[in-house]
C-alpha cells in the first residue's frame, strides 16, 4: 500500500464503519434538523377541493365569455362564499356567487372573475357585478383540488433534512408526527499543553484553544449534538480519562496530538486501537479513525486550525450524516473560474480556504496566507474550499476551479 491514501481511500474507510444511529418518532415541532428516517406519504389530497386563487366570483364561464369594456356582463350576486366556509350554494345562468381566496369553489361554477376584472371591485361586490374583463378560458383561477399531492403520494422521503420547507409540507400533507434518525452524540477533545482558553492572555508559547469552538460548532452544524466540550494536555493518560467521561457519546472526535513528535497523546494511548495514516491532501495530512471495542468512532485531527476544518468538512461531517441515514452527505459543490492565480502542494489535493462570487462565477484565496493550516483567524473569511487535484502544481487566472461551498 501507497505511505499516502488518498482522500477516496480513507474517506470510504470511514463510512464502510458507520452504523446509522436508532430511530425514534417526534412531534413535528420537534424534527427541525433532523434527518426523516421512513417516507411521508399524504394523508388527504392537497387542496383537499377546487378551490379559488384570487379574490372575486365564482362564474359560469359561458355567462362571461364574451364581457368587456365596452360590452360588459352583468351578473346578480347571490351569495357570499369567505375561506374556510363549506356552503357550496347553487346558481343558475345569469348569476354569481362572490368568493375570496381560498374559498371551495360552488359545483355550479366552472370559472373566476377576479375583483380586477369588474367594474365595481370589492366595494361593490354584493348583489349585482359588472364583468369587463372576460376569463381567458374555462377554469380560470381555479386550483384544483388534488393539484400539489393526491392521498398516498410521497411527500417527503428517507434521508431528507427536516428544514423549515419540508416540515411544512408535512404539515400540509396532514402529517403531525415523523419517524426520525436519533441525533449523533458527539464528544470535542482539544489536545495541547500549550492552549489555553478564549478570553486568557496567551504568556509565551500559548495559544488560544480556537479547535473547541470550531469543532463544536461544526458539530451542531451538523445536526449533531454535542455532549462534551474540553480540552487535555500532552499528556497520554488524559486520553483515556477522557473517553471515560464521553462514555455517552457515539463519536469523539480529537484535535492534536496524532502526528509524530514526541509529544502527541492521542497516538500515544490510542495507537493499538485506531489506525493512523497519512493522506496525499493538504492541509491535513495526518489522519486517524477507528471504531473502539463499544462501537464509538474515533477520528483524530491534526491540531492546526485549518487542518481541523478540512477534515470535519471531508471526513467527520460525511460520517456524521450518515450516522443519521442522510441521502446526501457532501456539501453543494460548484466549478467556478480562478481570478487570481496561486500555488499548490506538490503530489497532493489541495483544499484552499477561498472566497467565491458566485453571480461573477469565480473564485480566490481567501487571505495572502493561502492554505496555511495555521490561519485560525483568517478562517472567517473563507466561503468555501476550493479544491485542486494533486497532479495540479499550480492555478492560473481562468483555470476552472471546482469548490466546496461552506456556510
């Protein structure tokens, strides 16, 4: 075997290990963000009736057909129909019925006339109208009923995100509860002797833990739950002391501590248990993942701050959607146009913090640093990760560009 997988290689490694989490059933209040873990099929057809579009009469369209300025039609108004209403009144020739917008529409009607297409309008709209505009055919301004969904179409399928769309059209389909995937418990360990916390004056050699955050945000991002956040020394025996406290969690992921100094802990108790590789990808390039004996999976992430955030996008984020049965486990992609031109690492994928326009159709660094794992605060700048194959040495001005867009 190749000294470097590449990203194919150990991303499918991965996901080959990952078992979906149990499902449990919600109420529609509850399944913002989570993943559907069974089809939605409609209850009732969606209109549940022919129902009106607009605010105005419910016409026979042979009364009207001929209406226009000049020659106006003039209807005897007989009822009043507002939404919500099941009265459907009967009417004959010469006659119509007003109605307001979402109202059923009367079996005897086979048209409408909006309130723009009378002479009167709203303010004069009970016992006789003026037609001046005529329809442009029969069953205008009618939503039919069956129109969106008929009972027992799939509304919603398998492995979709809950967001705000697909909630309300579970909603709509007559839906109040949903069989959903359990949220993927996620423990966030930063390793490092030298981190100290946001907010604490860095003394010499120090730095503050910005993984943390990072991670944990990812993590919830995600659809994730977070159950522990914190952070250990260089120190091997904190590694284990640590797994104990997440005994809850389904995933730990590590920043730090997998590389080959002399002081990396995570490699240190865990090297008999988990695999660590190196993939041809920068940056990023030390990697490690495995399944301990009770099933949780355990990734360990280089320590620099871009490091961190390539590799949740390509490797911890894939796993996490899936632990929920997600369809589809990539962020959107795009292929935009290079409008600066940068260097790459030789033999290996680049992942270069970017920033797009997307109405322009191009694509450049984020920050002079280029893809400096250490560029924690330059991060915030960055729009999506363009990514440039490993047998490209170098990105000109107008080379194609293809991008993983981030939020």
């Amino acid at each position: 075997m190749s000294e470097l997988l590449t990203v194919e290689e150990h991303r499918a490694r991965i996901l080959a290990t990952v078992t979906p989490t149990p499902t449990e059933t919600v109420p529609l209040a509850d399944a913002a963000g989570r993943t559907l873990a069974a089809d939605v099929d409609a209850r009732h057809d969606l209109p549940g009736d022919d129902n009106s579009s607009m605010d105005g009469f419910a016409v026979r369209f042979a009364d009207v057909e001929n209406a226009d300025a000049t020659s106006p039609v003039s209807l005897r108004v007989v009822a009043d129909l507002p939404a919500g209403t099941s009265d459907d009144p009967a009417f004959g020739p010469g006659e119509a019925v007003r109605i307001m917008t979402g109202a059923p529409v009367p079996t005897a009607a086979d048209t409408i006339v909006p309130f723009e297409d009378t002479a009167g309008g709203l303010t004069d709209s009970l016992g006789t109208v003026s037609v001046v505009r005529a329809p442009d055919a029969t069953g205008a301004f009618i939503r039919r009923r069956g129109g969106d969904v008929r009972t027992g179409d799939v509304v919603l399928s398998a492995g979709e995100r809950l967001g705000p769309y697909a909630l309300a059209a579970a909603a709509a389909a007559g839906v109040d509860r949903l069989e959903v995937s359990r949220r993927p418990r996620v423990a966030v360990v930063s390793t490092g002797s030298e981190l100290v916390t946001p907010g604490t004056p860095p003394g010499r050699g120090q730095t503050p833990d910005s993984n943390a955050t990072l991670l944990a945000s990812l993590v919830a991002e995600a659809d994730a739950e977070v159950v522990l956040v914190t952070h250990v020394t260089d120190d091997a025996g904190t590694v284990d002391a640590v797994l104990a406290r997440a005994a809850e969690a389904d995933v730990v992921v590590f920043t730090g501590g997998v590389s080959a100094g002399a002081y990396e802990p995570v490699r240190q108790a865990l090297s008999d248990r988990i695999a660590f590789v190196k993939v041809a990808m920068q940056p990023g390039k030390p990697q490690a993942f495995g399944a301990l004996e009770d099933g949780r999976l355990v990734f360990g992430l280089p320590g620099n701050p871009v490091s961190v955030a390539v590799s949740f996008e390509v490797f911890v984020r894939p796993a996490l959607l899936a632990l929920q049965g997600r369809a589809a486990v990539d962020r959107r992609r795009a292929r935009l146009v290079a409008s600066e031109s940068w260097r790459t690492p030789p033999g290996r994928r680049q992942y270069l913090p970017a920033a797009v326009d997307l109405v322009a159709g191009t694509v450049r660094p984020a920050t002079a640093g280029g893809s400096g794992s250490h560029l924690a605060a330059s991060l915030a700048r960055a729009e999506a990760f363009a990514i440039v194959p490993a047998e490209v040495s170098a990105v000109a001005v107008g080379d194609p560009v293809d991008v993983m867009l981030i939020p």
